[in-house]
C-alpha cells in the first residue's frame, strides 16, 4: 500500500523559525563566527610584536656579526652586512688576551670571580629565602607580621643609600674587599624579593597539606623537606634566575666591595671597553659582551617555561 508524499512547510523547512520542544530537528552549527586570520586585530597585533622583536633582535644581531669581522671590514663601514671572511680570533682576545688594566688575560680571571661568587651567593640566599617564606606563611608566630614587613621595605630602600654603611661595616669584619663579603652583600640584598615570592608561593599551597602533616605528628622541618619542597620546584627557578641575573649582572658592588684581582666579569669588561690604550677593537668589545652575557641567557633558555609559571604562582597571594 502505497503511502502519500511527505510534503513539508516552509516554516518546517526554514532554519531561521524556532522548533517547539519534543520536535525532530536538524542541529546547525554553532558558536562565535570563524575570524579572518587577516583581520585588522591580527594585523596590528602581529605588527606590534615583530616590531618589538626587532627590537630586541637588530642589536644582538649587530653584535654577533661584528664579532666575527676582522678590524679592516669593520673599518668599511656598513654594520649592518654580514662578515665577508668570518673568524673567532676576536672571541679568543676577548676571553685571554685583552688587557684590563695590568693584566692582560681577558675575561678568564672574571669568570672565575663571577663564578665564586655566584654559586654561594645563590645557595645561601635562596635557602635562607624559602625557609623565611615557609616559616611566614604556614607557622604564625609572634612578631612575624613585622618581621615580613621589615623585609619588603628593605626590597623598596635604594642600594646606593647602603653602601656606605655596608663598607664601614665590612672594613671593622675584616672583608672589605674579599669574596666573602661581596657574597654576604648579595645574599643580604636577595632576601627581601626572595622572601616574598616563597611566602606567596608557600600561602597558595593547600592548607590541607599542611594541616594533615601536623595532625601526623611531622614538624617543622620534616614537612619543609617531605611536602614544600617537592612541591616548590617552580618558584625555585624563578629564584635560581632572578638572583643569577642580578648576581650575574652585578657591576656596582663588585667595583666596590672587591678589588682589582678579585673583580667579576662585568667589572672586567668595563675595562676591556673603556680602556683608552691603542685602537678600539669593536669586534673584541662586542665577543667579550657576548660572552659575559652567555651565562644568564642559557639559565633563561633552560627554564623558561618553569619561570613563567613560579612567577604566575608566586605572585597571587600578597
């Protein structure tokens, strides 16, 4: 038995008119419009950003080729050509020959300054810092709202108004002009930021971790070795980098607190660029800026992503 011809209405047929409940309906796509990859938003954006990474860029650029050019083609003029003839002995000069003062083996001596006093200046800070922040955050003792005030006014007081002090104070110690006390000065000055950035850290951490710990019997130290630190491993970095970079980068106290011997290797490349005997050699100044800035840019190439996400971490409660 034949049946009759489904026939339907427009508004059956029409995806514009709205359906009543219980009604079969074909589902059409939904959500926000598709954008052109070509809009003016995206333009101006992506515009904006290469602009910015130019920058940046242009000038690391001219360093790195310059460095690789013989005195005579720099001499031509035209920074911004690539090398005709390549060669590294400017980045030789600039590592064991170039003359700082009386001394005449490049940055080498620097490095081995910078170097001493990097790797405790950072240990020591950073795990006075955490243990600091730690104790700020989840142990409430008396006078610890004061004590953690004392130490963000200290990260706003302006480095140039300590010196002075600092100096008398070391000279009575007995090392003004060591390695030690450059040291203690770094890892004084660290404190404060380092503190701050654990205790917020340490703050946005589950209280029920630390509320169970103590309910089994841990203490202090076991649940700062068994349960933050395992988890901490972010804002560690941050910290790793934040205090290499300065530590690193340091110029003003180590022409202060150190003398000629024991100058780090921003201190020597000052020398190396200023000094006034014979021909500037720009190809030497720009290997030796190039290899005094290696050691901050590879910890941040490294841990890049773990930095972005302890910053994130350790900044949302205050």
């Amino acid at each position: 038995m034949k049946g009759k011809p489904l026939t339907y209405s427009a508004a059956e047929t029409d995806p514009a008119v709205p359906r009543h409940a219980g009604s079969a309906v074909a589902v059409g796509p939904s959500g926000s419009k598709p954008q052109k990859k070509l809009s003016r938003r995206n333009i101006v954006l992506y515009g904006v950003l290469i602009l910015a990474a130019l920058y940046y860029l242009l000038p690391l650029y001219v360093m790195v080729i310059t460095s690789v050019k013989g005195m005579p083609e720099i001499r031509l003029g035209n920074i911004f050509s690539p090398p005709v003839e390549v060669t590294f002995a400017p980045w030789v000069k600039a590592w064991s020959e170039a003359c700082t003062g009386l001394n005449c083996d490049g940055l080498s001596r620097g490095f081995l300054n910078s170097v001493q006093i990097l790797v405790p200046s950072v240990i020591l800070s950073i795990i006075i810092a955490s243990v600091n922040g730690y104790a700020l955050a989840n142990w409430k003792f008396k006078g610890g709202e004061v004590f953690f005030t004392i130490l963000i006014v200290g990260a706003f007081i302006p480095y140039q108004v300590m010196i002075y002090p600092i100096v008398i104070l070391l000279r009575e110690v007995g090392l003004y002009g060591s390695l030690t006390g450059l040291i203690i000065v770094h890892t004084i000055f660290g404190m404060p930021i380092l503190t701050l950035l654990f205790r917020n850290y340490f703050a946005s951490m589950p209280e029920e971790l630390f509320k169970a710990a103590r309910v089994d019997g841990a203490g202090f130290w076991q649940i700062y070795f068994r349960i933050m630190l395992p988890m901490s491993l972010p804002i560690f970095v941050v910290a790793i980098i934040l205090q290499v970079t300065g530590i690193w980068n340091d110029f003003l106290f180590g022409v202060i607190f150190t003398k000629p011997d024991l100058y780090p290797m921003t201190v020597q490349l000052n020398n190396i660029v200023n000094s006034t005997q014979g021909v500037i050699e720009y190809n030497v100044n720009m290997a030796a800026t190039i290899l005094t800035g290696l050691v901050p840019l590879c910890v941040y190439f490294v841990s890049g992503k773990l930095f972005v996400r302890g910053i994130a971490a350790g900044a949302v409660k205050g």
